[in-house]
C-alpha cells in the first residue's frame, strides 16, 4: 500500500499476493473465512499455491502476520518519526511534543482513512494469537516494531519513563483506532487536527509540562 496515495501497490512476489489475500479475506470473512483453498481462488492462483508457501494453517496466519507488520510499517516511514533513528532530546520541549504529535496524528488518520482493513485484519489475528501461543510469539515480536519507535520519539520529546509512557500512548492509539474502526465511533473518521490535539494534550499530562 502507498501510505501517501492510499493506492493498493502490486505485490512483487507471490508470498506477499498470498499474504495480502489473507488479510483481506481476514477483514472481510472473519477467520473462518480464510482458507488455503479460499486464498488461492481470491489470489487468481492454481490450486494448491497457498499450501505450497504455508503448508498448515498456523504457517498461513504466521504469513498474515508478517505481511500485517510490513505493511503497517509503512503507514508511517522512519523520516516521519521524530527521535526514532537515535536524535537527542529536542532543545524546545515544546517542539518535541508537537513533533510527536504531529507524526502520531499522521498515523491515526492514515490508519482511519485509508488502511481501514489492515485494522480489521489485526484484530482478527490478535484475538487468534490469544488462542495460539505460536502466533502469539510472531505476533509479539512483529507489535515490537512499532513499540520501539513510539519509545524513542518519547524520550526524544524528554519522557523520564519512557517505557512506561510508551505504554499509555499505544494503548491510547489502540483505544483511539478500535473505537473509530469497529467501535461507537466507527461513523467518522476525525479530522488529522482534532487527533492532534488530543494527542497533544494526553503528552502534556504525561510530560507534566
């Protein structure tokens, strides 16, 4: 997916045509809808094409969640995080929590606004790895990738705990995603300015600016 058009991109190889099929069959018929034999005829491909990359269904949803997590990495690119490569602390606090604000915002509504069934897909594969201790673990280290940054651009804006603010700003953005992706909020989606705000103001209470 191109984060910046909200354009589906070809898939270079058949593992990621296989792998996206999953997820959209995952967003669209549940987890009871996914099937190798399923996969291969929404795929347009030969019979047999899906069990020859994942041989079990463990292997498949092993495959949806890598492909989840290469995906969702690029909703929001490195150069869009600010703090994630390593910068110190910003001089201006000030500009440090809008920095992160503002790239925080940036996900939310790309999420809301163009990468809707990507969500709908994460759910459905994070409620299965809760019954999956394999899954569980590709699942763990995949949500990894997107912990660390979000760690990163907190210390950057001058967190004392990071780790632990870190954890009220993922479960905030989850609360925030779920809500307007499948839950009471799911009707709009809320403009990038008013997500921004919000953000702001859950950084000030944390920083204690």
């Amino acid at each position: 997916m191109d984060s910046r058009s909200g354009r589906a991109t070809a898939p270079a190889t058949r593992r990621e045509l296989i792998a996206d099929t999953a997820l959209t069959l995952l967003a669209e018929c549940g987890m009871r809808g996914l099937t190798h034999r399923a996969v291969d005829e929404a795929a347009g491909l030969p019979q047999g094409s899906t069990s020859n990359l994942a041989r079990t269904r463990a292997a498949l949803l092993e495959t949806a969640v890598r492909r989840l997590a290469e995906r969702e990495a690029a909703v929001l690119t490195p150069r869009e995080m600010p703090g994630a490569q390593g910068a110190g602390p910003a001089s201006r606090p000030d500009d440090a929590v809008a920095a992160v604000a503002g790239a925080v915002s940036l996900a939310l509504h790309r999420y809301l606004s163009r990468h809707r069934q990507l969500l709908v897909a994460r759910y459905e594969l994070a409620l299965e790895a809760t019954r999956r201790p394999e899954l569980r673990a590709v699942y763990d280290r995949a949500a990894r990738a997107f912990r660390e940054p979000m760690t990163a651009m907190l210390a950057a804006a001058g967190s004392a705990e990071p780790e632990r603010h870190a954890l009220s700003m993922v479960a905030w953005c989850d609360g925030v995603l779920f809500s307007c992706a499948a839950g009471q909020f799911h009707a709009a989606v809320p403009t990038r300015d008013a997500l921004r705000t919000s953000c702001t103001e859950l950084l000030d209470g944390m920083l204690r600016r």
